[in-house]
C-alpha cells in the first residue's frame, strides 16, 4: 500500500510538473509563420508642384511568410533578426474634389521589404511560458512601385517611394512544447516613413509623404538549435 502510495506521487509529479526550459546562452531559436503587416489608418496629403492639394493616399494591408532568427547572449537577453518575403501593398487614391475624377480608385501598388534588428529580454526563462519585449531598428527597402492602368490614363507616371530608416518596438511570448520546439506570438510597432514621387503629365511635380507606421503581427513556430 505504502509503495502504491509513492508510486501514485511520483507519477502525478511527472505528468503535472512544469518542466524547466531554460534559455542559455548561444542557444539560436529558428520561426517561421505568418507575418501581417497593418498600415496605420491615416491619409498621406499630396502635394502638386509643392502646393497642397484636396488629394490624399492611404495604405493596405498584407500577410507574407515570416522568418526570424533569434541568438541568446544570456538567458534573458537576446538578438532577433526578423524577415518576410516581399510584402506588396495597395495604395489608394482619395480625390474628394474630383481633381482627377478618381476618387477611391486604386492608384498604385508598391512592394518592400522591413527587414528589422531588435534586443529582447526575457522576463520568465524557465516556464513554458516565456514573455519579452523588445526595441530595435528597421530598414524599408521599397521596389517595383508602379501606377495601376487608371492612374496612367490620367498621366500619373514614373512612381518612386524612398528606402526607410525607422525604430521598431514588439511585445510577444514563446510558449515552449519540448526543448526544441515552441510556438511564437508577437505584436509590434515600426516606425516606416517615406517619401514618394511621380510625374504628371510628364512634369515631375508630384510628390508625398507617406506614413505607413505599420502594427505588425506574427504567429510563428520555432526549433531551438
């Protein structure tokens, strides 16, 4: 009976325990997953040979496959290197005025690149369940802009967007399934703001500055190497 007993304890304890998954330090986590990058709301003015116009631009939302790569110095702090494939983005043109009687169409389509670094610390690293925050620097690397067809009819032409520097701040939790794998959530702030360019008419005297300041969310799995 006694050697029941013992036995039914130390059973429960390892079916119920929470197991210690400490970070170490040179541990590199590997995720991927689905990133979603989510423009801020707010219309962009557009300027006309320097001069304002009732004219404004607004962002779209994309989903791409995420990547990041994570290194740990110690157990609570680390590097992240986050990257995507190409995220392409429609861009709307809002003319309440009917200056170029398009109001609402889609003017344009741009593609980038956000290839972010951030630290992280770690608040709990020894449970399943392992929260951080992070802050780091972003660089936007923007590519193949180009004016949908209407835009063109109306003698918009040779778009151009510049690349982007910008800070980036993140929330997230990595819920640990064994020592290899675990699952990655995160939430986060970047900082992307850009000027474009375009000819109209042939004449470059088009231009606006366009604040995409995205929240980005990602679902991820991760391998620890």
């Amino acid at each position: 009976m006694f050697k029941r007993s013992i036995l039914s304890v130390a059973l429960a304890t390892t079916l119920f325990s929470t197991p210690l998954l400490a970070n170490q330090a040179g541990d590199i986590y590997l995720r991927g997953g689905i990133t979603n990058v989510s423009p801020n709301s707010d219309q962009s003015a557009i300027f006309l040979a320097d001069t304002d116009s009732t004219m404004s631009l607004s962002v779209g939302d994309d989903t791409q496959l995420g990547l990041n790569f994570v290194y740990f110095f110690t157990a609570e702090i680390a590097l992240e290197v986050l990257a995507a494939t190409p995220f392409t983005h429609d861009i709307t043109l809002h003319d309440p005025q009917a200056v170029l009687g398009a109001d609402g169409i889609k003017l344009a389509e741009v593609t980038h690149l956000p290839p972010t670094l951030s630290a992280l610390y770690y608040f709990n690293t020894e449970g399943r369940f392992q929260p951080y925050v992070g802050v780091g620097v972003n660089y936007t690397i923007f590519f193949d802009e180009s004016f949908t067809q209407a835009p063109k009819d109306l003698g918009l032409s040779n778009l151009s967007l510049d690349g982007s520097f910008g800070i980036a701040g993140q929330i997230g939790a990595d819920y640990h399934i064994d020592d290899s794998w675990h699952v990655n959530a995160s939430i986060r702030y970047i900082n992307i703001e850009t000027d474009a360019s375009f000819d109209v008419a042939g004449d470059a005297i088009g231009s606006s500055s366009v604040d995409i300041n995205p929240v980005v969310y990602s679902l991820m799995v991760g391998y620890t190497f």
